[in-house]
C-alpha cells in the first residue's frame, strides 16, 4: 500500500510538471494577428486607424505579437467572382500556422472576410473596426465576431457648415466613385433631403479628381465645400495617402469642412469629427480581451459618435471665419502663439533688463546730478579758499601796498604844490608849472595802477575769466607787486628766461596768485634763514610737449625731506601760522589749466617750485 501510495504521488508531479510545461510553452507563442485592409494600407481613414492600433497593440498586449497586413485590392471595384487567388495566398500565407485574430479595416474587409469565412480560417475570431455599423446592417455576424463602430447623423456636420456660415447658398459634396462610396452616397441623400429647400446641393461624385479640382476652383459666392472621402474617383482612379483633399486645398474658392478628424491641419476648416484615435484605442482594447480568451460576441462596444467641433485656428484665418460664431465649447487647433506666448521668457527678461537698466541709468543720473552739485560746491568753496587766500597775500603784503602806494601820493603832492606856486609867481611860470602838472598826473596814474592790481587780487568772482595772455606780462605784474614787500625784506627779488612772448590761456589773476603764493612762501623761507645771500628769481624754460615751465626759487631753508611728498597736500604747513592751504591751492590751480606742479630741495640751499602749463603757440 504505501508502494502504491508513493508511485501515484510520482505520476501526480509528473503531470503537473507537464501541464506547466506546456503551458509556459504556450505563453511563450506570440499572438498570430492579421489586419486586412479594404482597399490597401495607405488609405484614409483606414491608414490612421491602422497606424495607431499597430502602435497601441504592440505597445500594451501582454503577449509577443506576430503581426501581418494584407489589402483587398479588388474591393475598390466591387466583389470579384474570381477571389481565389487571393484566398489561395492567404491559405499559403498561414499553412501551418493558427491565427488568433483577424482584423478588419473598414467594411469592405469584413464583408470580404464573412463571404468567404468558411473557405478561410472559419474558426478563428473577427474584430471588425473603422466603419459605420450601417455599412454592415446587411451581414449577420456571429458570436466570433465584434465590432467596433461608429453611428450619427450624416446630416449633422452639413448642418453645421450653415450654423457656422448662415449666409451659405451652394454647398459642393465631394464624396468617391468606390461601391462602398455609392452606399454612402445614397445615405447622405437621404440625410440631407431636408436641406434642397434651404441650399444648393452640387454633387461632384461622377466627376474625376481633375474636374473636381476645376470645379472647386470656380464656385459661386456664398459657397462652401463638405468633403466626405474620396478613395476612388469617377475614372476608377484609386487616390492613396488623401492626395485629393491636399489638392482641393490649394485650389479651393471656398472653406472646406469634413467630418474625420485625420482631415483636420491637412484642409478643413473642422466641425463635428470622427476620431479616428478612439477607434484605434477601443480597437487595440477589444483585440487584447480576444487575445487573452474572451468570446468576441460578448464584447459589446458602444457607437462612436461625432465629438465636439474642432477647427483648424488657420483655416478659421484663411476664410475670416470669425470665432465668435463657432458653437459654445467648441476646440481650436492649430492657433499660432502670440509673440507673447512664443517669447513670453526672453519678453520678460527684456522687460526686467529695461526696468533695471532704467534703475541704473535713473541712479546714475542722480548720481550724477549730485556729483555735479557736488562737484559745482567744490568749486565754488575752491573760488572762495582761493580768494581768502588771495585776501590773505594781499594783507601780508598791504603794508608794502600802501609804502609803494605813498611814493606817488606824496611826488603828487609835491608836484601840485610846486605847480601853484609856479602859477602864483609874478609873472607865472606856465611852462614850468605844465611841467609839473604833468608829472603830478604821472604820478597819480602810478598810485591808480597799484589800486587796480589790489583790486583784482581781491575781486571776488564766481568763474574763472579765461583768456589769452602772456605769461611773461603775467610774471611781470606779479615782480611788481611783491617788489616793495621784497624791498622791505632786503630780499634780491628778479625774473629771467624767455624773453619772446609765452601766449597760454588761463585765468590771469589765478596764474599771478600762484606766483604771489610761490613767491610770499621763498619770502618766509628766507626770513627763517641765517644766509647772507638772499634772492628770490622767477625763471621761465621752454620744456616738452609744447609745454612752458616756471620755476620759483629761493635762498630759504628749504624743505625736510620727509616732507617732500606731502608739500602740496591740503592743510599741511611749516608755519606756526599757517593755514596749509597756499601750496594745495597752487597745485589746483595749474592742474585745472593742464598743468602739473612740482617742488625739490636746491643743492647750494633753499628750494625750488616748478609748474608747467600748455602753450597755445610754440615760443
């Protein structure tokens, strides 16, 4: 007993292993799939429909498929009575190999499949996709079949076409030459009945593309053009990939409109459309259920109807269709983005780079504004440190003033005297006393020349008066000034150099200040000095760049050496009294005139300024 326990246990897993054996095999087969097309793979709608199911099937069955496609040429021109050579290529085509699904693009494939079904793979399932269910009404299908339709009103897009453009009085339908295209011919008769006493219904399906192509060129006003498809013209000319509606495009006196969305961005304006997507993804759903084993008459799939209006945003341009007459929700394709929604960043950051460079330039024009103000104070406050210093070398000098002042007044004095003693003589002595008028007017012009010097040291102005003068009248002016004060201070005070004319532009009392300046600081020097010899002596030289130089030495103490740096810095000073102001003044002054400035020790004692400014004419 337990002997024959153990072999059944044995035979047990033997069989289990089989069973999972066989069918692990039998999930590693791929999925045998045929599409057949009604006319051929490139025909509209049947090629977009096709297109996507591929994809879809490929992408989400979960089992390997093994696809094929064969076209039913002959059923462009109705059934042949003579259809074996096609089934003997199929029969030869899945010798030896079971197929699990057949799927029919378009009605004239299905009617195809179930005439001859019994001939051809009798038991293998039927997925019927891309028609009408009117187109098949006539078929009976069995529980091994299922179809994945459409159904609406044929007449509903027409009908649009006059919601949308109210003032339409011809409407031309295109429409194919094909049985399946009769079919539909008779229906959309039938449908559009309703509308003969509203519009003008031209019907072009016994023309060829040709005469299509020159009718649609040539209608009336008020027209517009309903293209339903055209797979073969009147001529039996079969038309692949939609070449005709692409053709009726560029040709077209009116708007085109259609009713299957693959239309849609290749001519029509749009209008309720058939989605040729939804019949592929409910295709690709129902083909997988068959796959894993449902039973195809029990899939119910319901009709797919029109969806809501979609227009082409071009075509609405095209023909000035304007959008306020397109039905509430309807959908718009195809709009080309303003130039804000194509560059709304680098719009933006324009935008922000103009605001924040009119931040900059607005901050740098009040930066500026009060840097001029600044800068204007500046030198407002420079004009009057400079004639508070002139103020002051006039009152260090003002006891020389009014020494060299008194000589005229007094030889005036004299002189007028004596001139009225002339003229009181008995007899008078008008020529001697003329004499004597004339030198006391000598004189007196003399002590006016001094007043005016004074008072243009002292005049205070709010710009520098620039002009074209000598500097060797300049340098003249000021030898005269400082003469008495030098005099008084047993102090050898000349001039030398250039004798020629030295023509520079500046302010002359400003140049004459730095000499005054220049000069009164030697003056202070050599009063600190125990030296026997002492001079002061204003040289002129010619230097480079067009350049005169002045220099002003003196027989002083001269300067420290730490010093020598610093000399001309504001506030610094040797003197107890000193305001530091003097020799930075100097340094202002020529440099405002282009010119630079310069102090350094003399080897036989004292110092020695020098500055240069520009010449306007080479001496």
């Amino acid at each position: 007993m337990p002997l024959m326990w153990g072999h059944s246990r044995a035979i047990a897993a033997g069989v289990v292993l089989i069973f999972f054996t066989l069918l692990g095999s039998a999930a590693a087969q791929p999925r045998r799939v045929l599409v057949l097309h009604s006319f051929g793979p490139y025909f509209a709608p049947w090629n977009e429909i096709a297109g996507r199911f591929r994809e879809g099937l490929l992408k989400q069955s979960p089992y390997a498929i093994d696809l094929y496609e064969a076209s039913l040429q002959t059923e462009r021109f109705g059934p042949s009575q003579d259809q074996e050579p096609f089934l003997d290529y199929l029969r030869a085509l899945f010798a030896g190999r079971n197929l699990d699904l057949i799927v029919a693009m378009g009605a004239p494939a299905a009617r195809f499949f179930l005439r001859n079904r019994a001939q051809f793979l009798p038991s293998t399932p039927l997925l019927i996709t891309g028609t009408d269910e009117r187109a098949l009404r006539d078929v009976p299908c069995g529980i091994n079949d299922t179809i994945v339709g459409s159904m609406f009103n044929q007449a509903q897009p027409v009908e649009h076409i006059l919601r949308v453009l109210p003032d339409t009085a011809h409407i031309a339908v295109i429409i194919g030459d094909s049985p399946i295209e009769k079919f539909w011919l008779a229906e959309y008769h039938r449908a559009l009945q309703h509308l003969q006493t509203r519009v003008t219904l031209e019907w072009l399906n016994g023309l060829s593309i040709d005469d299509i192509a020159r009718r649609v060129a040539e209608l009336p006003p008020r027209s517009a053009i309903y293209y339903a498809h055209v797979h073969v013209d009147a001529r039996g000319v079969p038309q692949e990939n939609d070449r005709v509606l692409s053709r009726l495009h560029e040709l077209a006196s009116a708007p085109i409109f259609g009713f299957i969305d693959s239309n849609l961005g290749r001519g029509i304006v749009g209008g309720p459309l058939l989605s040729t997507r939804r019949f592929a993804e409910q295709s690709t759903t129902v083909a997988i259920q068959i796959l894993e084993g449902a039973t195809p008459g029990d899939i119910k799939t319901p009709a797919l109807g029109l969806s809501a209006p979609t227009y082409d945003w071009r075509e609405l341009q095209r023909w000035k269709i304007s959008e306020a007459r397109l039905p509430a929700g309807s959908i718009i394709e195809f709009r080309e983005p303003t130039a804000w929604e194509r560059y709304r960043w680098q719009l933006i950051s324009i935008f922000l780079t103009l605001v924040c460079a009119a931040g900059i330039i607005c901050w740098l024009l009040i930066e500026r504004r009060a840097r001029r103000s600044a800068q204007l104070e500046a030198r407002q406050r420079l004009f009057e440190v400079t004639h508070l210093n002139r103020t002051a070398i006039a009152g260090a000098l003002s006891a020389s003033f009014a020494h060299e002042l008194s000589q005229p007044l007094e030889a005036a004095m004299l002189n007028s005297e004596t001139a009225e003693r002339l003229l009181t003589a008995n007899p008078p002595e008008r020529a001697r006393a003329e004499a004597a008028i004339a030198d006391t007017q000598q004189a007196i012009k003399h002590a006016a020349e001094i007043i005016q010097h004074l008072k243009k040291l002292l005049k205070r102005r709010p710009e520098p008066a620039l002009q074209e003068f000598d500097l060797n009248e300049a340098i003249a002016d000021a030898v005269r000034m400082l003469s008495p004060e030098a005099a008084k201070r047993g102090i050898a005070l000349c001039a030398k150099g250039i004798q020629q004319p030295l023509p520079v532009k500046a302010d002359r009392i400003h140049i004459q200040q730095v000499l005054l300046n220049l000069a009164t600081n030697g003056m202070d020097a050599i009063s600190d000095c125990a030296a026997e010899a002492h001079a002061i002596t204003i040289r002129t030289a010619l230097a480079k760049d067009s350049r005169v130089e002045v220099s002003v030495s003196d027989t002083g103490t001269g300067i420290p050496g730490r010093d020598l740096s610093q000399v001309f810095d504001t506030f610094y000073t040797t003197k107890k009294e000193g305001t530091g102001l003097g020799l930075s003044i100097v340094r202002t002054i020529v440099e405002n005139y282009g010119g630079q400035v310069s102090a350094e020790n003399r080897i036989e004692g004292g110092a020695i300024f020098r500055f240069t400014l520009p010449l306007l004419r080479p001496a």
